[in-house]
C-alpha cells in the first residue's frame, strides 16, 4: 500500500506523462490568426461555391438521363399487350429493359439485362404504384457497372394477376455522367485549392504589410521603456489609415506624458528648492541657539524664531498638497451663493490684523450661485486678493457678476500689470515674474487658483495693463475689467437645479 507521502510524488508523475499541451489561439501572431481566420472563410465560400456548381450540374445531366429512361420506359410499355405473358416485339424496341409481374418474375427482357429482375422486393411494390428510380453502383469508389433503373407500372392503380405484365423496368449505363461528375469534382478541388493558397499568400502578405507599422511602433515602445526619450514613431504623413492614426495620437501621448514628466521634474527641482532655504535657515538658527549657553529670554526668542519657520513650512507643505487638488464631483459639490461667499470672505480678510488697512471694494450680484466646495472658492479669493494686495497700488475691487450661463469672479487691482512674456507662465507651480523675487510669496498662488478653478470645471482669465490676455478665447462670456491695472477673472459654471 502505498505511503501518505508517495501519493503526491505518484500524482507529479502522472502530470509530468501527460502530453503537453498544443499552443492556445491567443499565443499564436496576429497575422496567422487573421490569415487563418481568412483561409477558413474563403474556404467555406469555395466549398459552397463548388457545391452549388456541382449540384446544377448533377441536376442537369440526371435531368437528361431521366428524361430518356422515361421515353425508352413508355416505348416498351406500349409495345407490351397486359393480356399476355410476353411482350410482343419489344426486343426490337430497347435491349437494356425487363418486364416483370407482381411476383418478381421477369417475363421478358432485352439482350443486355440479367434474366433476373433487377428490382428488389421492396421496389417493385413500390413501383407497381408509382414510378421508381433507382441507382446501381456509386459514384465513389467507381464501380464496373453503374446503372440507373426507372420502373413504371402497366397500369397505374389496379394489381393485374400473376403471370400477367406489371411492371416495366429500362436501365441505363451512368458511365458518361459519373465520369464527368468525377472530372468535374477533381477539377473544382484543384481550383479550390489553388485558390485557397493564392488568397492565403495575399492575405498573409497583405496582413503582415498592415501590421508592419505596429511592430515598428513595438520597438520604439521598447526603446522609450529601456529609458529612451525624444522617441517619436515614425508615421508617414501620406497616410490616414487606423494605424496611421493610432501612430499620431501615441505620438500626441508620448509628447504629453513627456511635457508632464517635465513639469513634474521642475516641480520637484523648484519644491527642493523653496524647502531647501526655510528647512537651511532653520537648522541654522537651532545650531546657534545650541553653540552657547543662553539666556532664558535668548532661548525664548530662537524657539519663536524657529516656530514662525516651521509655520512657513507647514503653509508651504499644505499649498503644495493643496495644487493636486481632484475634480470636485458634481455630485457631491454643493449649491454656494457667490455673493455671499465673496461677502463674507472679504469681510473677514478686512477684519483680519494684516489687513485691516486693505482698501477692497466689492460690487457682488445677489442670487448667482455655483456647484462647488466653498473652502476651495475661498482658497481662490484669498489668492488673489493676497497677489493684488502684495503687487498691485490703491484700492482692490471685486466684482461677481453672472453671463452667458457662467458666474465671473472679477478680482483688479491698480498696480503695474505683468510683463507679457511672463503671463503664459503666471499659472505654472513657483513660476514668479522677476520684479516679484524679492517680495514675500513662493510662486504658487495663481497655480492654485487655476488648478482649483480647473477642479470646478471653470477657467481662468488674467489680464495685464499692456492689453494682453492669457487664457481667454474658448469660452463664451467676455470678461469685463479696466483698461490699466492687471485683472483676473475666474468663470464657474452657474448652478442649475
């Protein structure tokens, strides 16, 4: 008796007797699949076309061969007498005929045929009701005497006596017919065949031409997968086929995902780099406390020092998690009323201790509402009154007014304006104008406002005092502000119940 653990060992080896598996469809190349798939349809089409052709030619020589049996057939019988025995000068009609009662006896029969009847039991009773037709010998494997047989009755609906005429049976040879039948399958076979490998030969080239261009576009994908970059797939601008086009959009990714890896490098080379001098200046100031014995006071004070340090860090950190915000979903966002919002906020920024000089005007219409998370629209205010409060000269104005299906968020201030060349930049992460380094502020305000502003499936338009706009043109409200001073506009979506 085997042991517990001889069991396992037995079944291993069983499976390893077994014989190995044929390749499944899906581990075959695209080109076979299609050619075989292709080969298997152009053969059915070719074996339902030869069977067709080979069906009406079968009716046609069977036609004729029939119609003679039955002419020969009515010949015979009217040269029969049912009240005799014998026929009477038939020999002189057809020799290939027999002449049989109702017992199966063959009473006459010409020169070529058996003395024996050529119907079986069975047949004849039929035939003494109604025609018969009957084939000796197959078509395949030939045979030595292949015959067809037509019955008919002497006299259809009544049963004459025994030994009296009842049945006349004419048989001819099926030689002629079977042999252009045979010659006729031979030569649909090699014409099926011939054709079936001319059209796998051209589907087998025509598919791999076709897919040519995807293993091209393989190789370069292993290429930019080993670390390659600037890697373009070579697409021919004559062609607009589907593999052209799916070329041109990978090609439309690759320069995305590498504009995106770009930016996401700069952003952490720039985020390193506002960390870097708050995270210096902070060991820096903990390293002196250390050095020397101090005071209690000196202790206090750099303790406080390093506090407002950590602080900046802590609002840095948050405004850098704060840019990667999602798409607020619709579902969840709630009904604001932009008034009262942009009311409220201004009345607490005014109320707040650094800015309680701030000079804003508001003009806010009553009963504008957005879908969306207030926490996150107060984020965008905030922003822009802090970036027109810090850069700008006078009194801020703030404006909310509804148009064209869209609510328009107006904050302007009487400052300078930005440099052009700097406005197609002013919305990137720690981007800053260069008349703005030396002033407070780490470059990622405006960044977050439009990614907020993005996130409620709005947009945002600035605007500087040299008449240039950025962003605007695609949607359908036209912003309104002053023609001096830099304005931004932000345009949300109007809530609809």
């Amino acid at each position: 008796m085997p042991t517990a653990t001889a069991a396992p060992r037995y079944r291993r080896w069983l499976r390893s007797r077994r014989a190995p598996l044929p390749p499944s469809w899906g581990r075959l190349p695209l080109r076979i699949r299609l050619v075989a798939g292709f080969s298997v349809t152009i053969l059915l089409v070719l074996s339902a076309a030869g069977a067709f052709v080979y069906l009406r030619v079968q009716y046609a020589l069977d036609l004729r061969l029939n119609e003679d049996l039955s002419e020969q057939a009515q010949q015979v019988a009217g040269n029969i007498s049912p009240l005799h025995e014998t026929a009477v000068g038939t020999a002189a009609v057809h020799s290939s005929f027999q002449v049989l009662d109702t017992g199966n006896r063959v009473l006459a029969h010409g020169p070529g045929v058996p003395g024996t009847s050529l119907l079986r039991p069975q047949e004849l009773a039929s035939a003494l009701v109604r025609p018969q037709r009957r084939d000796r010998g197959a078509l395949l494997p030939i045979s030595a005497r292949p015959l067809r047989l037509y019955a008919e009755p002497l006299a259809a609906g009544t049963r004459p006596p025994a030994g009296r005429p009842a049945v006349v049976v004419v048989a001819a040879r099926r030689d002629q017919r079977d042999e252009a039948l045979r010659e006729l399958i031979g030569q649909l076979a090699l014409a099926d065949l011939a054709t079936l490998v001319i059209a796998s030969l051209v589907g087998y080239r025509l598919a791999r031409a076709a897919l040519l261009p995807v293993e091209r576009y393989r190789v370069e994908a292993a290429r930019i997968a080993d670390g390659a970059t600037g890697v373009r797939l070579a697409v021919a601008d004559t062609t607009h086929d589907e593999v052209a086009r799916l070329g041109r959009t990978l090609n439309d990714m690759l320069a995305a995902l590498e504009a995106a890896v770009e930016r996401e490098r700069r952003f952490v080379n720039d985020a390193s780099h506002e960390l870097l001098t708050p995270l210096t200046l902070l060991s820096t100031e903990l390293e002196l406390a250390l050095r020397r014995p101090r005071t209690a006071q000196e202790m206090q004070q750099a303790l406080l020092a390093a506090a407002s340090d950590t602080a900046g860090l802590i609002a840095l950190a948050d405004t850098l998690l704060s840019v990667g915000v999602q798409t607020v979903a619709d579902h969840d966002a709630a009904v604001i009323d932009l008034g009262r919002l942009v009311d409220g906020l201004v009345d607490r920024y005014r109320a707040s201790a650094c800015h309680r000089d701030a000079a804003i005007l508001t003009d806010t219409a009553p009963g504008l509402t957005v879908r969306g998370d207030p926490v996150r629209l107060g984020q965008v205010l905030t922003n822009l009154l802090d970036n027109a409060l810090r850069h700008g000269a006078g009194s801020v104005t703030v404006i909310t007014y509804g148009e064209h299906a869209w609510a328009l968020l107006t904050v302007h201030d009487n400052g300078p304006g930005m440099d052009p060349r700097f406005l197609p930049q002013a919305t990137e992460r720690f981007s800053r104008a260069d008349a703005a380094r030396t002033s407070p502020g780490s470059g990622l305000g405006l960044s977050l406002v439009d990614t907020i502003v993005r996130a409620h499936h709005g947009e945002l338009r600035i605007y500087s005092g040299t008449a240039h706009h950025h962003g605007a043109g695609h949607r359908a409200p036209v912003c309104r502000h002053p023609d001096s001073g830099s304005t931004v506009t932000a345009l949300l979506p109007i809530a609809t119940t």
